[in-house]
C-alpha cells in the first residue's frame, strides 16, 4: 500500500512537460507538411470566433509569436509552445515538436497544422491549439509602390 501512495505523489509531483505524443484519438497525417489539398488558409480571429468549424481540420494561420517556451519531454524529445496573436489580439496556443527551427518572441510567422478546439495533455486541458507541422516566416504584403527607370 505503501509503494502504491508513493508511486502516485511521484506521478503527480513530476513536472508534467510532455505535451507531445500523438494521441490515438488524433488523425493521421498523410500529407508532407505544408502540403496537401486540405489545407485551410484563416485568420485568427475566424478560428477563435468559431473553433467548432475548425475543430480537427488542417489550417494555416499567420500572427506574431508572443509568450514562447522551449521544453524537453520526459523521453527527451524537444518541443516548443507559444502563443500566436493576431492584431486584435486574438490568440491560438500553437505546439511545434522542436527541428532546429529557432523561433523568437516577436517573429511574425505563418503556421501550418492540425487545430482542436480544446487538446488534453495529461492533466492539462488547452482550448484553441494548433500542433503546427510547418512554421516559416509570414508573408509580407506585396508593396503597392512600383519602381520606373527615371
């Protein structure tokens, strides 16, 4: 009886840091990042204002990277969370498994990726998050000013 209370202050005292593994519940992704059909182009605001719509579906979103964290799962495998806002200050929590792509405070950026409208991770439940397959600087608008010899 002993061991069983310890065992369960250990699991509860670790620091719970693996918010990666791919559920069972998840679907598969058949696609090569950043490709595929089914990928939907969105805002952010569309997403936070109707996460139903986009629940479980493939989206591409640009914002500005605010509040990032770097972390290392219990099997050693590197990951990154932040935050990706828009600017009306809509939010969508964003999870990267970590290939070397460094991403700072601030980048403006477009992610690519599954989107649930609520993910559990352990005990942790995350409302509007994106696990992004692909994240690549934003698109800047083209300029409307055009150079003439002269």
């Amino acid at each position: 009886m002993k061991i069983i209370v310890f065992l369960v202050l250990l699991l509860l005292s670790m620091p719970l840091v693996y918010a990666g593994a791919q559920g069972e519940n998840e679907p598969a992704d058949m696609d090569a990042p950043g490709t595929g059909s089914n990928i939907i182009d969105a805002t952010i605001a569309e997403v936070v204002a109707n996460p139903k719509q986009f629940d479980t579906l493939k989206i591409s979103v640009e914002g500005k990277v605010t509040k990032i964290d770097y972390r290392q799962s219990l099997k050693g495998e590197r990951f990154a969370v932040f935050e990706l806002k828009d600017a009306e200050k809509n939010k969508i929590n964003v999870y990267f498994e970590d290939d070397g792509t460094r991403i700072l405070k601030g980048d403006e950026v477009r992610i690519m990726g599954r989107f649930w409208k609520e993910k559990s991770y352990f005990l942790y439940k995350i409302k509007n998050v994106i696990r992004a397959r692909t994240i690549e600087p934003a698109q800047e608008p083209e300029s409307s000013l055009s150079l003439s010899p002269g």
